[in-house]
C-alpha cells in the first residue's frame, strides 16, 4: 500500500478492520453494507454510490447511477410477488450455503417479490457467508424456485457453472429433475420444472 501511495481507499467486509489504520495515512472510505440495520439493501446500495460519488468528486455521476438504480428497481419490483418461494444457494465445490433476505442477494426478495425459505430453527445466517446447510435440508425446504451461484466458477476456478452443476445432481430432492438456465456464475432452477 505504500508502494502504491492510493488517492483512495475503499475497504468494505473483510477489509473494513483495516480502515481506520489505512486513514491515517490516505482518505479512506467503508463502504460495508451493515445487515444488521433495518432498511433493505437497494437503500444501502444508494448510499454506497452516493458515498463513492462523493469520494471521488463524481457527485454528479453518481446521482444518475442512484436514478438508473431506481428506475430499474420500479421496473421489476413485485414482479416475482406471486411465483412462490426460493432459496439463494451459493455452492463452493461440494458445500451449500443458504442466503437470505438480509444478504447481498437481497433483491431477490425485496425487490423482485421471491418469498425466502428459511431453516426451522433460524433464518439463514444473514450478509457475506450464509449459512452450510445439506442436500437433504435443501430438500425439506422444498423451494419453488432455487438460485444458485456457483462460487468457484465465479473467482475463476474451474469451468463456468461445472461445480454447480455436478454438486447438484448429488442431491437426493424427490421433486423432478430441475430445469436448469445457466448464466455466467449463477443458475436459475425452477425445482417444479422438469426440462
């Protein structure tokens, strides 16, 4: 970072316990997403570019980000209101982890209209990780709809979707055989649709 001598730094997450260090030396912004306040994502996610804009001296790009930002959220709010439920469901090599409505896949539900499954016991664990759940939990939560993202395709490792794909036909789901659409990192399963 010396080396460097940054104009910015912009930490967030597994970052943000550097911030206060790294201001003493440059400007520093957090922009980590709390999810622990009340308020949905899209909000924060407003806050963030207008932090960022501000940082930066781009407050002018910034506010017609916020306004794109807004105008597609009008565009597909409830649009997803009266399909069911789903399950976000991140998959790294052979583990799953389940994803709520307070994680950064948050639109899914408070966008969109996607009613979240959750575990009996408690909802998944909310914000960067998720919570390690099994094929046979994924199962009982018998969701409508699952999306899963396959990490290691995501952070270039392996093929695009291959992980995901292999680690889901494990699963032992009596529902049909999912229909499965593939788009980059990430797969939209309608689990009630056989292809």
């Amino acid at each position: 970072m010396a080396a460097l001598q940054p104009d910015l730094v912009v930490v967030a997450s597994r970052s943000a316990s550097y911030a206060e260090s790294f201001s003493q030396k440059w400007p520093t912004i957090d922009t980590t997403v709390s999810w622990e306040k009340d308020g949905d994502y899209t909000e924060q996610a407003r806050s963030q570019v207008k932090l960022l804009g501000q940082a930066t001296g781009h407050e002018t790009e910034a506010a017609r980000a916020i306004k794109t930002i807004d105008a597609t959220v009008k565009r597909y709010t409830d649009t997803a209101r009266d399909r069911g439920s789903a399950a976000v469901v991140m998959v790294s090599g052979s583990e799953l982890s389940l994803h709520g409505a307070r994680s950064r896949w948050a639109p899914l539900f408070d966008v969109f209209g996607f009613t979240p499954v959750e575990l009996s016991s408690q909802g998944a664990d909310e914000g960067h990780k998720g919570q390690k759940i099994s094929f046979e939990t994924l199962a009982d939560l018998d969701p409508e709809w699952i999306f899963v993202v396959d990490r290691d395709a995501a952070i270039g490792q392996g093929n695009s979707g291959t992980s995901a794909k292999q680690s889901w036909r494990t699963t032992s789901s009596p529902r049909p055989a999912p229909h499965a659409t593939t788009t980059s990192s990430t797969s939209i399963l309608n689990a009630g649709t056989s292809s």
